[in-house]
C-alpha cells in the first residue's frame, strides 16, 4: 500500500472532543444543546443509526431526545411533532430520519424543520444558502468529507474534483461545497459514460453511488485523494465501500477506509451542526 490513511476515527475524536469542550462553555451560560431525532417506523438499520446518533450526543454532553413512532403514524401527526418542537427553545437541532414511510411526503417534512433548527442541512433554505455561499447549515456527510481534506492539508482551491453520486445527501452538496473552496469540480452518476475518463483526471475524488468495487486502481491517478462515502456490504457480509480499496490505495496518495473513514465523521458532523445551532441561538 503506498496511499496514507484519513483515519475518520481518530478526526472525530478529535473534533467530539472540541465540541464536549463548547458544550461545556454553553453550559456555563446555562445552555444545553438540544437535538430531537424523530424516527417512524422499525427500519432495523434506521435504529441502529438514531442509536448512534443519540449516544454521540450523551457522549458529547449534548442533551439529545429521541422519538420513536410506529409505520403507521400519520403525516399529520408527524408535521405537528415538528411544528411543536420548533417552538421549543430546549431543543436547537431537528432530525427527521429517512426514509420515511411511502404514506409521508419526506419533502413536506423536511420543509416543515425550521432552517434554524435544520442540523441535516436538507431543507430548501439550507441547500440554498449553501449554493448561493450564504451561512446555513451543511449535510453532515459532506460537511465531513472536507473536514477530512483539511485534516490532511489538502486544500481544494485550484484541484479538480471528482464527485461521483448525485443525491441530495451527498453529491450534490458535497459538489457545491468543493466549489466554493474553488476547486474545479465534475459531478459524474449513472448516466455518465466512460467514467474512468473523468476519474484519471482527478486531485479529489469522493465516491458515494452505493455500489462496491465501482472505483478501481485504474481509474485514478497516481496520488489523488481518494474518499469513499459508500457502505455496503461484500459477500462475507463485511462493510465495505464503493472503492476497491486493495487495488486503488497502491495509486491514491490518500484514501479513507471503510469502516473508520467517513462513517464517523457523519455522526461527528451532526454534533457540530447541533452546537452550532445553539451557539447561534444564544447569540
Ligand atoms: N438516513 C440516512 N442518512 C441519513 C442522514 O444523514 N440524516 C437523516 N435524517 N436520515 C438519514
């Protein structure tokens, strides 16, 4: 292997330990940071998550409520949940997670968060602030993305940047936020032909489509930066990501791991969000 590990481990411990340190500030000046995650329905793997996301929070010293629903809570209901924790000046973050059952317009819940308690980063005002420059707050997965370029010092400006997936979660933000660090950025998906052609001209290349081994070795150039947003699973049913990451980190000159890459950084992410939502509130 020739490519050096972004340990998202070690970076979120280190960023969760900087928030433990402002939440600590807040709480002096009698502020709690607050986030409600609201789950609907018995998703196995949404379990896990919210799990995980409330537990980082009690970890960080972040006050965090969680409430769960059945698959056949109504939208209406839902919509009144958020409106009265939009009025609650306990709570500063707002997660709905996704998805949501068929029978819930996710659009119309999402718009319903108020942006100042948009800790996601989904709402349309969110987005908007994010392409037009403007403070807001950013998706978490992303947001970490560039939290690990900049751990590594590698800044964007100038570099041309690959991002391969064009979600909402993801690509499109994660585009958005590597062009405003002026990097020169191509967004590649589904439709793109020939993709090796656009990934070998890469500095920076994020992989999040959510289909392993997509990224080979010879599709990048020698020393790019490689980060790998996917999590799947392989036939042993071990997590793994959308690199082949045998091959690809003996060309990349930087790669995450999966696990222990940008997983944790996600999570790490909503915590800042969080606090910062706080901070913003009590100014
Ligand atoms: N489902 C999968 N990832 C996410 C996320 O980051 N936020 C929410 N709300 N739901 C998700």
């Amino acid at each position: 292997m020739t490519a050096k590990l972004i340990d998202g481990v070690a970076l979120s411990k280190k960023i969760r330990a900087e928030v433990a340190q402002r939440v600590i500030a807040l709480g002096a000046r009698g502020i709690k940071p607050g986030l409600a995650v609201l789950l609907v329905g018995d998703s196995p793997a949404s379990q896990v998550y919210v799990r995980n996301k409330v537990k980082a929070c009690e970890d960080a010293g972040l006050k965090s409520v969680l409430e769960k629903y059945t698959a056949d809570f109504s939208q209406t209901e839902l919509l009144a949940r958020i409106e009265a924790l939009n009025q609650d000046p306990s709570i500063h973050g707002i997660l709905v997670q996704l998805p949501l059952p068929a029978h819930i317009d996710a659009n119309l819940v999402i718009e319903a968060i108020s942006p100042l308690k948009d800790v996601d980063g989904f709402h349309v005002g969110s987005a908007g602030a994010l392409m037009v420059g403007q403070d807001g707050f950013k998706p978490c997965t992303p947001y970490g993305c560039m939290k690990m370029l900049e751990s590594i010092g590698v800044d964007p400006r100038g570099k041309h940047a690959v991002v391969i997936g064009r979600s909402n979660i993801v690509g499109k933000p994660m585009a958005m936020m590597l062009l405003q660090a002026s990097a020169t950025v191509t967004i590649c998906h589904s439709a793109t032909p020939d993709l090796a052609q656009f990934t070998r001209q890469a500095d920076i290349v994020v992989a999040a489509v959510g289909k392993r081994n997509m990224l080979t070795a010879e599709m990048v150039k020698p020393g790019a930066v490689v980060i790998d947003v996917g999590m799947n699973r392989n036939d042993e049913g071990k997590l793994c990501g959308d690199v082949d990451f045998a091959g690809v980190s003996q060309v990349a000159g930087w790669i995450t791991p999966v696990p222990g890459g940008v997983g944790p950084m996600t999570i790490t992410m909503l915590l800042v969000n969080t606090l910062e939502a706080a901070e913003r509130a009590a100014a």
